[in-house]
C-alpha cells in the first residue's frame, strides 16, 4: 500500500514525513524522524515509556497512529529541555537519583511535565495516580514522587 | 555514615550521574536506538505450543514474500553435544543454551523459538513470520513443579536422568538434579526442641519485568568478521555465547554494549543475538531483533515457581535448634534452576547448629528460567521467614528479638558450612528494632510484618583502566554495563583515589575489543569488583605520577608522595618544591615519558556477605482481599555507600519488586500450556499509585577488604520482602498466606475458607 | 593440616560417603592434587564449576588461594550473578 505524506510540528519545529497507514506514532517517531528518545517497553500502552504530548495531551505513542499527528503538535522529551536549560523536572531527576537504568525516565518526564503544567501543587497521592501510567521496574518509584514533588515546588517558588 | 564523611572527599557523597544527562534529554541509547545502513528487520516465529515435536519446517512460501533475505532454523547451528563448557565466569551447557535460542527437534514451551526470519520491513518481516509452515506433532505438556515430578509426568528430555542420587535412577525424569546440604545432627536437633513449626510454601512464576525488550543489531561481514550492538549484562557474555552458539571464536565477534534498560539477572544470557547473526550471516545484510513484550514474557526470563516445606525447631527460651528446608524448583526446559543457591540461603542468616536443606532442580514446560535478583534465595526466605513468624508467635516472643536472639554474626558457620567472617546482619535487626517505624501504631485491619535476607555477593574477573588526559582530566574505562549509576561509583571511587574533583572524571563502557575481559554486571559485584580495579588502576596512576614528578625534580621517586591531587616533596629533605597537580604533570607528559594511564586486571578476592530486614505494614480489605501497603522500611547492611542515593534505590526497588512478587505477579498458564497474561496489563508489576514511600536505612558494617568497605546491594533486598508483606497479612488478618502472590481472588478464597468453621458454627 | 569438606554428593560418590578429610596442603592446588590422588577422579570433578570458602571467604576461583595449616576449605556451587 503506498505511504502517506504526514505534516506536523515536532517541538516546535515543521516537520514532514512518509508512514504507512497502520504504523504507530512511536515508529514514525523513532524510524521516520530519528527520535528515540521515546521508548517502547509493551507497545500496548500499558507502560507509558513513550509518553508524549500530542495538541497538549498526555498519549500512549505506541497507541496513536502516525497518520493521527497530521496538522497536529507533537512534544516529545527531545523538546523539554530550552536548548542548554534543563525543564526543573530533569534536573530535579537526577539530583534527586530517580532514574536508574533510565529507559522509563523520557515517558515519565513527559508525563509529570504534563501534571505539573496543569498543576503546580499536586500532592504525593495526586502524583502518584497520574504516574500510575508509568511503569518503572528499578527505584520503586520512591524518588521520582520526590523529584516531582521538588521540581513541582522549586516551579511554585519561581511562578 | 559520619566516618565517610570525614575520612573521604567522595566516597558518600551524592553528585549526579555521568550519564545522566543524556537519560533525562532522551539522547541515551539503548538496545533498540541503534540502526545500521541497509539494516533488516528479524522477526522470530514461535511455538504455539507447550510441547511439541517439530516433524518440519517449510519455509518456501516464507521466502517467496518480497523483501525477505533470509530465514534460519536450527539446522543453521551447529549442533553442540550435550555437556558443561567453562566460557568466562563458569559453566554452561551450550546445547540447552543453544536449543533454548532456536528449538531442535523438539519445541520445550509456548513462545519457543523456532526459526526466525530477515527482511526489508517489519510487515514483511511479519507476513513471512505467517507464511513459515511448522508440522507440529503436539505431546502432553506439564507446567506444574509437582506434576512434573510424578512418575508418570510427560517427560521432556528422554536423556534426563537425575543426577545426585544413588543409585543412578535407570528411568529418565524431569528431576535433573538433586542437593543436600547438612549441617550437624537434624534428629538431634530437632530432639533438643520444644516447640517445632512447620509449613509448605508456594510461590509463582514472576518476570524480572525489566521496562526495556531485548534488542540487538548484528553485522556479519564477507571476511566473518561479526559485530553486535545489544543491551546486556555482559558484552563479554555475550561474545562467548553467540562465538559458541554459531562455531566462531571470540575474536570474530565485537560487541558493544548499548545503554540496558533493565536486567535484574534476565540479561545474563542471550535470547536474540545469535540469531540475529546467523540471519545477517545468511542474509550479508546488517539485522535488527527487537522483541515485543509478549516474547519477552513467553520467552525469556523468568524465575523459577518453586514449592518449599520447612520446618524449625526451638528451646522454649527461643534458641533455635534444628532447620530443615525442601525446595522444588522449576528451572523451566531445561535444568538450572537455582535451588543450590536457595537451599544456601535459606537459613543463612541465623546461627543454628543442626540444618539440612534438600534441593530439586526440575524441568517443566516453561521458558527456561534466568537469575533474578538473589537467584534461588527469595523464594527460600519466604518460607523460613514464614516459619519464623509463626515460632515467634508460638514462643511468645517479638519477631525480631526472635531473629537478634539466633543472629549470625562473626565466627558464626552459616547454614552452607563455613564460617562467616566480618558480617552486619545483627545491627541490621538493631536497626529495625529501634526504628520508629516499629513502634507506630496500627489500626484495624492493619498487620507489620518483619523479614530477613542474605547474599552471597561476588567478585570474579574483572578489568578497568584509568587514562588521564593531556589536560589533567581522566577518563575511567569500566568494562561492566551500567544497569543502575554504576558509572557514578566507579567516577566516585575514582576521583577519591587521585585526589581530583568527580568532575574531571568521565566513565565509558566501552566494546569487547576495547577493554580487557570483565564477569558479568551481576550477583551485586560492579562496585565491589570494578571498584576494586578503579582503585588498583588509580595506584598505578599515582606511582607513575609520583615517577615524573621525580624525574622533573630530579629527585627519587620515593621521596614524592601524591596527596590531594598533586605531587608533592615527601619532606624538607627531598627538596624545596613547589607542588605538582595532575594538570600540571599531564600537560608535560611529553617531556617526562608519554601518555600517563593505569590498568587493572584482578579476580577480585574479599566479598562480604550483605544481609538486610525489612518492616512491612499493610491493611487488607476483608471484603475485596485487597492488600494495601502502608508503610515500608529496608534497612541493611551495605558496607559502605559509594553513592548513597543509589545504594537507597537498589534497596527501594528491590523491595518493590519483593512487594510485586508477593502481592501480584504471577505467570498464569492456560489447560493448554499456554501463558495467559504475557502483557503488563495482566501481569502487573507495581504502580506508583498501589505503593508508598519506600524508606531505607543503610547500615554501614565496611567490608575490611574492600579499599573503601564495600559490600554490594543489589541482591539483598528483593529477599525479605515476601514473606515480610505475608507476615504482615497473617497480624492484619490472622490468615497465613503460604501461597504467593496474595492476589485479591487468592487472599479472599483464603479469608473466605478462615471463616467457614465459624459459619458452621 | 587442613579440614576439607567436601560436597555431599562428590562425598558419595568418590569418597565412600567420607565428608570431611584432612588434607596437607600449602595452596589450593597442592589440595587439589592430594585430594586427588587419595580419592581418584576428585581433581578433575572439583576442578572447575565450583565455589571454594578458605576461612570463610568464598572464592569463585581459588586456584591460587593459599592454604593455612589450620584452614577449613568447603566446597559450594558457584554462585550465579542476578
């Protein structure tokens, strides 16, 4: 079957590329565009390491078709960081030692980006709940609730 | 802790991870990130079956599908006899691993591989995965340990006959092997008891559920000249495995080590990297196998399911006298569980005159089992621990007094034979007891659970190279992958010995051809031994720059000594001389005799032993036999802590991944053999939101031979946490809970079956 | 001299159920060879695939551990990586 031709904005930027019609946002992401930063763990959406945000919305990219990001912005982890000024949340990452093997970090960096855009105060079990997408199989997930909770508050003091 | 702090500059301190910017900026490269020009897509056909003959295989309408380069069954490796091999770190037998990467003659379990394909695309890839016709003849299958010990149990390998008995069993089994090991008189132990308790304990199957699938590339050239790029424990693992595996000597074959996401002990051997060569072999083209999570959970890992009985006696006074362990492992299909090393742990922490523990190592029709954190010895604590909870109870006495009481410390022989040397497992208990955690209070429905744990830790061969850079800046070679910030400790350790900020040290881990031989990241050695080689590296480091600064000065070189990075007079007798820094004399290493670097190769000798106890609080719900865990502490003895905030995080996630195994986890296997659940939505590992703060205590006993007392973590804390969250339920709700997971459907069936004889009332 | 304790099932099956034996030895491989040559067939059997504990401390690979003329030597399986 021939390729479509997709135009969407990745970080900001335009961008062009060809996909099949059933190949996922995270392939086209990964294979078409060069960016591996999103990760497939189960390609189910049941692990959320290739959380991204798609017209603002927190998604599964396992789980959207390619097709879907036409006319659309997709923000990816290769887009968090403003050029060399890390977003709180990836510094507050590894001060705080969250990650470990580190193949979850860019899913859960995207997600808690995404609470903490629509809240800057949410609370341990808030966070918890909307992380609960997110599987980590090495920290227990004890530091990344802290290094939320800092990156969440260093914002609060800044806003 | 406050000995770290003043005697080192690094050691203890908490700065962030090398690699870590690259991990939070999505630029780390992980197994899958790596593509080649020209690369093809392989995808591995798997039985459906849980046994199966294999009468043959035709590939042709496979082939016939446009883009397809090159299919590979078995017959394109070469047949290995059966028997052990030394390769690296210890034996293997090289047949099994063989059969296991690509079935022969026989398909062992469902998701076994059985031919695998290369093409242009993934679709391509998958239509001719379809299109290959296997002529299955299914056979009776057996899943169950027990089951499979029957007489009469469907039999997977005719030349299986058990070994460790006498006499030689004439008829093959599924039993592969069986140990002992004693301790004393068991009868005369168990004579000198008062009271005896003793129980059956069942635990299943669980995945170590690493986030990332395996993932390798592999480019084979015209001159058989190989390289791979894959995720592993081990680079040099895996060029044994693959050169034995496709007949080639380990020279042939590069490997580079990717960043790994994830292993736990499901990444010391190799699933998809010979066959990714034999493909690009075939096909003359570079080959990707990325595999999806379902042939993860079908074909790799997991741990054993194991059904254990112990049983323990006591003096009224709470001295234990005699333990007695059977264990009953399934290593899946082929033998190599880890019920010797169950069997060893067992008791381990306590000091008991009388022991014996019997092991059987048993095949069943399941993936072929991979170490797991602690190989063996989750499972073998959950059942003393247990036995240990209800002695407690029956003595009357507080659980972790019990535990203090019976403690081994120095001098103790552990329940496998010798002597422990310098160990931590009594202040560990010290530690639990007196943690505040112990004394909150509980409300209804709500029970504290307390457990223990031991490791063996280990050394082995190991290598690692320090280069100082033309600028005074170093760079540390560490030969073992990093699974979770071992970069951070080895730049640590680095920085510590040459007396340099950690800034101006950067670790890599390099290839195979880059490095000298290094064991695997496992069995909790990278500190301890890479460390150990860092170290070494950095003396030879300081003895060559105390050598030119000696030959700047014109002076011997036993009158310069290396204090806080720089070379300085070792008195007024040497000489007036103003210091020399690293900088300084590696910008004149062109004057003074070249490049100025240190390597270390050792069989790193010293381990000590690592032992921890865990405080578990939990709430069941009686009406769903939902389990809610409150509150958590580790503590254990770690040594010493290189980086604290890592050394915290191997605790923490161990215990969760204890919490996971005791709470949810499970392989769930259909009447026809099938595994039902290999899905994270179905087998489901812990959550963010089903957990709470995991807090640590890190008891530092310094291991007195190690250079800065480390011990090694990792595998510790994955061992109390099973029976410390089943402890917990039985004081929530007096329902002990001998089969794990305690499942909602699995604890309710046991709160309802608690309450019949009162219904009957 | 030496106490050697030997793993339950090399004791059975080379030794006559013997499981411990006292050995003259400076090194692991002079325990070795005397193993060896009292019980036949013992040195290839223990030479690889096995842990060694001197005086507490577990080898993977003892063959240049010394021995002390007090020393207890067990053997272990090896230990696996996790």
């Amino acid at each position: 079957m021939a390729k479509r031709h997709v135009t969407t904005t990745v970080n900001g930027e335009p961008r062009e590329f060809l996909c099949e019609v059933d190949q996922t946002l995270l392939d086209a992401l990964r294979d078409e565009l060069g960016l591996t930063g999103s990760k497939e763990g189960c390609g189910s959406g049941d692990c959320g390491a290739c959380s991204v945000m798609l017209d603002g919305r927190l998604v599964c990219a396992c789980l959207a078709l390619a097709v879907e990001a036409e006319g659309r912005e997709v923000e990816t982890i290769e887009g968090m960081a403003e050029g060399e000024r890390l977003h709180p949340l990836q510094r507050t990452f590894l001060e705080e030692a969250a990650l470990q093997c580190g193949i979850c970090t860019p899913g859960f960096l995207v997600a808690a980006k995404a609470l903490l855009d629509r809240d800057l105060d949410p609370s341990e079990t808030e966070i918890r709940y909307w992380l609960a997408g997110n599987l980590c199989r090495c920290t227990g997930y004890d530091k990344i609730v802290r290094a939320v909770q800092k990156a969440a508050a260093e914002m609060r003091a800044e806003a | 802790m406050s000995d770290s702090a003043s005697r080192f500059k690094w050691v203890g301190t908490r700065p962030v991870r090398p690699d870590g910017l690259d991990k939070v900026t999505g630029r780390a490269n992980f197994g899958a990130d790596f593509t080649m020009p020209g690369m093809l897509v392989g995808r591995i056909v798997r039985s459906p079956h849980a046994h199966a003959r294999i009468a043959g295989i035709d590939a042709s309408a496979a082939l016939a599908v446009p883009g397809v380069k090159a299919v590979v069954t078995a017959e394109d490796f070469p047949e290995i006899p059966d028997g052990e091999l030394m390769v690296g770190e210890g034996p293997m037998n090289f047949r099994d691993l063989s059969c296991n990467v690509m079935a022969r003659d026989k398909a062992l379990y469902d998701g076994h591989a059985v031919a695998a394909v290369a093409a242009t695309s993934r679709a391509a890839a998958e239509e001719a995965v379809d299109r290959i016709r296997v002529d299955y003849e299914v056979l009776p299958h057996v899943v169950d340990v027990l089951e499979a010990m029957e007489p009469d149990a469907p039999l997977l390998h005719e030349t299986m006959f058990t070994e460790g008995v006498e006499p030689k069993p004439e008829r093959p089994s599924n039993v592969a092997s069986r140990c002992e090991f004693t301790l004393g008189d068991l009868d005369s132990g168990f004579a000198a008891a008062d009271v005896v308790v003793e129980g059956e304990y069942v635990t299943e199957a669980v995945h170590q559920g690493y986030i990332e699938p395996h993932a390798a590339v592999a480019s084979v050239g015209e001159d058989g000249q190989c390289t791979v790029w894959c995720s592993s424990q081990g680079q040099f693992m895996v060029r044994a495995y693959c050169a034995k595996l496709l007949g080639m000597e380990n020279s042939q074959i590069r490997v580079t080590p990717s960043e790994i996401g994830g292993g736990f002990g499901g990444k010391t051997t190799i699933y998809v990297e010979p066959v990714a060569l034999a493909l690009s072999r075939k096909a003359g083209r570079p080959v990707k196998i990325v595999m999806d999570r379902d042939e993860v959970f079908r074909a790799t890992g997991p741990t054993s399911s194991a059904h254990v009985k112990v049983r323990v006696g006591a003096t009224r006074d709470g001295k234990i006298t005699a333990g007695d362990a059977e264990l009953r492992f399934q290593a899946g299909a082929f033998s190599g569980s880890h019920v010797q090393l169950g069997c060893m742990c067992g008791f381990a922490p306590y000091d008991i005159d009388n022991v014996r523990t019997v092991g059987y190592d048993v095949v069943v029709n399941r993936p072929k089992c991979a170490a797991y954190r602690a190989p063996g010895a989750p499972m073998a604590a959950f059942g003393v621990e247990s036995a240990l909870d209800d002695l407690a109870e029956k003595l009357g006495m507080d659980p972790l007094e019990l535990r203090l009481a019976n403690a081994a410390r120095e001098g103790t022989k552990a329940a496998y034979g010798p002597k422990f040397r310098e160990i931590g497992y009594a202040e560990t208990v010290e530690a639990a007891l007196s943690h505040e955690h112990y004394r909150a209070k509980l409300g209804p429905n709500q029970g504290r659970g307390v457990a223990s744990g031991f490791w063996f830790n280990i050394g082995g061969q190991t290598s690692a190279a320090l280069h100082i850079n033309e600028d005074g800046t170093a760079v540390v070679v560490d030969p073992n992958p990093d699974i979770g910030g071992s970069r951070a400790s080895m730049a640590i350790m680095a920085a510590e010995v040459l007396g340099i900020d950690y800034d101006r040290v950067r670790p890599i881990v390099p290839d195979t051809s880059s490095v000298p031989y290094s064991d695997m990241t496992g069995g909790s050695r990278v500190t301890f031994s890479v460390g150990m080689a860092v170290v070494e590296a950095g003396q030879k480091v300081i003895e060559e720059l105390r050598n030119r600064a000696a030959k700047i000065w014109d002076v011997d070189p036993d009158g310069v000594v290396w204090e806080n990075g720089e070379a300085r007079p070792a008195s007024s007798n040497v000489g007036e001389f103003e210091p020399l820094s690293l900088t300084a004399l590696a910008e004149s290493s062109a004057k003074t005799g070249g490049p100025i670097s240190g390597q270390a190769t050792i069989n790193a000798r010293g381990v000590g032993p690592g032992f921890g106890t865990h405080v578990c609080d939990v709430e069941v719900d009686p009406e769903t036999g939902g389990v809610t865990v409150l509150r958590y502490t580790a503590v254990q003895d770690v040594g010493r802590a290189i980086h604290p905030s890592y050394v915290e995080g191997q605790l923490q996630g161990g215990a969760v991944q204890g919490i996971g195994w005791a709470l949810n986890e499970e392989y769930v296997y259909s009447e026809a053999g099938t595994l039902e659940n290999p899905g994270f939505l179905d087998y489901r590992v812990p959550v963010a939101s089903d957990l709470p703060m995991i807090d640590t205590v890190l008891v530092e006993v310094p291991n007195p031979r190690h250079p800065y007392g480390v011990r090694g973590v990792g595998e510790v804390p994955i061992v109390p946490p099973l029976a410390a969250v089943a402890n917990a339920i039985y004081h929530a709700c007096g329902t002990r809970m001998n089969h794990l997971p305690a499942s909602p459907p699995r604890l309710l069936a046991a709160l309802d079956a608690a309450k019949l004889p009162e219904a009957a009332d | 001299m030496a106490k050697v304790v030997l793993p339950n099932e090399v004791a059975r099956e080379l030794a006559g159920g013997l499981k411990e034996v006292e050995v003259e030895a400076e090194n692991y491989r002079q325990l070795l060879k005397a193993l060896d040559s009292r019980f036949p067939g013992m040195g290839d059997r223990l030479r690889d695939g096995v842990a060694v504990a001197i005086d507490g401390e577990i080898f993977q690979e003892p063959f240049l551990e010394l021995i002390r003329e007090d020393s207890e030597v067990f053997f272990l399986p090896q230990i696996e990586a996790g």
